[in-house]
C-alpha cells in the first residue's frame, strides 16, 4: 500500500511535469520532492521491511504468539510491495530497451 502510494506521488509529479513543459523544451524541471531514484529506494526499503515484518509474523506464528490472519495480511502486504517493485523494475527495462532502439 505504501509502494502504491510512492508511485502514486511519482505519477503525479511526472504528469505535472508534462504540463507544466518541464519535460524537454530545454525548460527545467522544479522538484518538488525527492528525486526518482530516491522514491525508488524507499519503494524498495518499504519491500525489505514488509518482508521482514512477514517473517517475524511467521515466526511468532510458529512460536504460538500470533493470529494467523496477522501472519496472511503480512505476507500479502509483502507479496503486493514485492509485485510493484518488480513491475517498476521491468517498466524501467522496457523504456531502456526503447531509448536504445531509437535512432540517434
């Protein structure tokens, strides 16, 4: 949820961008907030601490200290924030792969 929300900020950024003609046309671009690469640090950060949230769930489950609905609802929050990063990982690949298929 919380990945969603960072690509979420993101979109909006970028579209405001566009509009506003802060993307080419040799105008620059006003940051409002962090960079791209710093959302996608906490985008993964945030994966890394759902994971590890869902094994100390699992763990607890084991030792008989926690709810089995707590131990599902965390390995679905880690399994969502694990499916976001990939599909960002493999939208990044796509628009690499573009750029250098175009003509120079």
């Amino acid at each position: 949820m919380v990945s969603s929300l960072i690509a979420a900020k993101a979109y909006a950024t970028a579209q405001s961008a566009a509009k506003s003609g802060g993307l080419g046309g040799g105008m620059p671009l006003t940051q409002d907030g962090p960079g791209f690469g710093a959302l996608v640090q906490n985008a993964i950060n945030d994966t890394i601490n759902s994971s590890r949230n869902a094994e100390r769930q699992i763990k607890a489950q084991v030792q008989g200290k926690a709810d089995l609905v707590d131990v599902v609802t965390a390995i679905s929050s880690a399994e969502t924030s694990l499916e976001t990063i990939m599909s960002v990982r493999d939208q990044a690949i796509s628009a690499y792969q573009e750029i250098m298929r175009m003509p120079i």
